[in-house]
C-alpha cells in the first residue's frame, strides 16, 4: 500500500523553501487520506509528522501548436515534519571547486 500511495516527491522552488521549514510536497494517489498519507511517510522515513494538508490540481488545457491536449490534474500533500526531523528528498546544491 504504502509504495502505491507516494508518488514522488515535488521538487519547485516554492517546495523548497517549504523544506527548509520543515513541511515537504509528495505527489500522491488520487484516493489517498491525510492518515494514510501520515502512516506511510511515519513508516517510511522513520519520522514524526504533526500535519498534513492536501490540494487537488485541476486538468488543464494545453494549446501547442494547433493541437490542443490536456495536462491531467493531480493530489499533493504538504507534510509538516516535528521540528529536528528532516528527510533526504530534496536535491542538494552540487559541489563547485574554485580554480
């Protein structure tokens, strides 16, 4: 259950910021509840959750060219961690040697 419920985590700017607070993005399925999502992240990443909030994105229309698609519409959970906990999901800077 727990492997078919998180997606994968949501990497943007805003989602980052985010981290640095302690809250983190998941995309998630569709039918997935705050404490399922809250069992499964606790039982993941060994970690104590004290929120989680979900959006539903819309469809969206798409015009590229003349052809004109849809962008399907997802649910995504902000989790709020305990402050001291943190996960590994979002990329680190790379290394920059100076010559």
């Amino acid at each position: 259950m727990s492997k078919l419920l998180l997606k994968k985590p949501l990497i943007t700017e805003k989602s980052a910021t985010l981290g640095a607070r302690g809250a983190y993005v998941f995309m998630v399925d569709k039918n997935a509840t705050k404490p399922e999502i809250k069992k499964t992240i606790q039982q993941e990443y060994k970690v104590t959750v004290t929120g989680v909030n979900i959006l539903n994105t819309k469809p969206k229309t798409v015009h590229v060219g003349r052809g004109i698609g849809t962008k399907p519409g997802f649910k995504k959970a902000i989790v709020t961690l305990k402050a001291g906990d943190n996960l590994d999901v979002l990329p680190t800077a790379p290394e920059t040697s100076s010559k």
